[in-house]
C-alpha cells in the first residue's frame, strides 16, 4: 500500500503508544482521549491489514506485526529525519568548522556510534570541516566555556554552569584485578572493603576521589590521566583499578583481568554532550547533536 499523510500521522501515534508501553501512558503526550487513540489504532490496523497490539483488560501487548510495523517505522521517519538535516544543511549552506572534544578510548563503546554520527554529519553538511580533540573532562569543559570546543563529549565528575548538556547514555564502570594480582583468583565472596584496602589502587586524576571514595583511601597508590596507563597498571598485577566495562571487556575475553564484586564496586557513570547553547553559529551545533542523539538511540535499541 502507498502511505499517505494519514498514515503517516497514525503511525507516529502507534510509535508514540509503543514507546509509552500503552494507551493509558501516551495519553498525555498524545493529548487524546482513550477512546480516541484506540479509534486511531483500528484505523491504522485496518489500513496496514495487520494486527498491531493487544489492549485490554490484560494489558497491553505488541503483536509481532506490530513490532515489525514499529522497526519499520523508525527506519522511515530516520530517513526523513537525514533528508530533513541534509536540506537544511543545502539551505544555510553551512560552512566553517565544528570543533568537538571526546574523553580518551570511547572507541570500543557500542553505546557511543560517533562513526555513523560523522558520516551522516558529512553527508549534511559537506562545507563543514571537523576538528576533534581527546582531553580530560575538566579540560573539555574548559575548553567548551573558552569557546575553543562545540561540542564536548564525556561523563563529567562536575558539571559547569552556563553550558546546555544533552543526555546521551551510562557507562557501566567496574573494579579490575589482573592475573597476577593475590586476589584474581580469590572468590568475589571473600572480597569486601578491608580486603581490597591492603593493596594498591590507582586513581584517575580527572575523576578526583571518586575512585577512592568507597575505599575510605585518603590517598591513591598511582594516579593516571587515561584509561590506558590505568589499564597497563592492573595488568601488572600489582594495582587495582577502575575501568570502563567495554574498554576492559577484550583484556577479560584473554583472562587478563577480572571484575571484583561488580555488585558492590561497580557503577554506572552518565555520559552527556556538553556545549554554549548561546554561540552564534548554533545551526551546525545543532545538527550535529540532533544526529548524535538519534544515533544513540537507535545504539541502545
């Protein structure tokens, strides 16, 4: 069937439903009445010949159509967001450069696809030169506020006032031992607090005492700069350390290293974009953000 403009908006209405895990949840955003979100939905099902969810007193429940009907969707309305982007990119013919700055080894992160964000970012605006820069939080801020970045991406330990900051994900940060070390082959059972206080624990220095904080440490055996001298650290197996759980991840596949307790040392550090929502050459900025989100959402699934 051909779609039309009517089925387009039934479509993000059906999207909307779904994304609320119900009529009764996307009632407020819809701004519709119950009976007027599941008149729309009959009619949508009617149209595609499908049946897209169950609804009732047993609750409400996609139907494997309506979950193909939902992926398609998305795929559709991402590309008219690209066609959008890449017409205003031919409107303002954008030009000059955009300055970003990313923490240090985001690249094994499959919640941070910053490959497809430049190619679409390309393709949208060709004019555009990208300069990028790896730096420490504090120092990405920094740079952010001097009018020196865009566009800074990291988990922050503190956030600066006057900049905007767009949510992006959380990034799953667990405690390593590597072999060698007394305790990787020690039961998790039989690690607490006082246990992993008689040894050595490195600490980076941009996260200040975060690392140390659940240790009562007053002071770190090593401090680094980057996740790579924390990680040749803990595989000397004289150090214990904090790592980002997808950076760690190959040293673990090669019985490198081990996670310790992950439930009781582990946490969850939130990842943002941080920029001047106040400079005068917002478009590219704008556009840039707008695909990195969409990226990043489609990454989490």
């Amino acid at each position: 069937m051909a779609l039309d403009t009517a089925d387009i908006r039934l479509l993000r209405l059906f999207m909307t439903i779904v994304e609320a895990g119900g009529f009764a949840a996307a009632q407020g955003e819809l701004n519709l009445s119950l009976s007027t979100i599941s008149t729309h939905v009959s009619t949508l099902e009617t149209r595609l010949g499908v049946v897209l969810c169950k609804r009732g007193r047993s609750g409400f429940e996609v139907t494997p159509e309506g979950q193909a009907v939902y992926d398609e969707g998305r795929r559709l309305f991402g590309a008219v967001e690209r066609f959008d982007a890449r017409i205003r990119g031919l409107k303002q013919r954008m030009t000059g450069t955009l300055a970003l700055g990313l923490v240090d080894n985001t690249i094994t992160d499959p919640q941070l696809p910053l490959e497809k964000v430049f190619a679409r970012f390309a393709e949208a605006a060709p004019e555009v030169a990208l300069s990028i820069v790896t730096r420490s939080p504090a120092e990405l801020l920094r740079d952010v506020i001097a009018g020196q970045l865009h566009v800074a991406i990291s988990g922050f330990p503190r956030l600066a006032l006057g900049l905007a900051y767009l949510p992006l994900y959380v990034e799953s940060q667990k405690f390593y031992c590597g072999r060698g070390h007394p305790l990787f082959t020690v039961d998790d059972a039989d690690i607490d607090i006082d246990e992993v206080r008689r040894y050595r624990v490195v600490a980076r220095g941009y996260w200040g005492q975060r690392d140390l904080k659940i240790f009562a440490l007053g002071a770190a055996s090593a401090t680094v700069s980057d996740m790579e001298a924390e990680a040749r650290l803990i595989l000397s197996g004289a150090y214990l350390g904090y790592l980002p759980e997808h950076y760690a991840r190959r040293f673990e596949a090669a019985g490198l290293m081990r996670p310790i307790r992950p439930s009781l040392f582990g946490y969850q550090a939130s990842f943002q974009a941080a920029y001047d929502n106040t400079r005068s050459d917002n478009a590219i900025v704008t556009l840039f953000l707008e695909l990195l989100a969409e990226e990043v959402r489609q990454a989490a699934g």
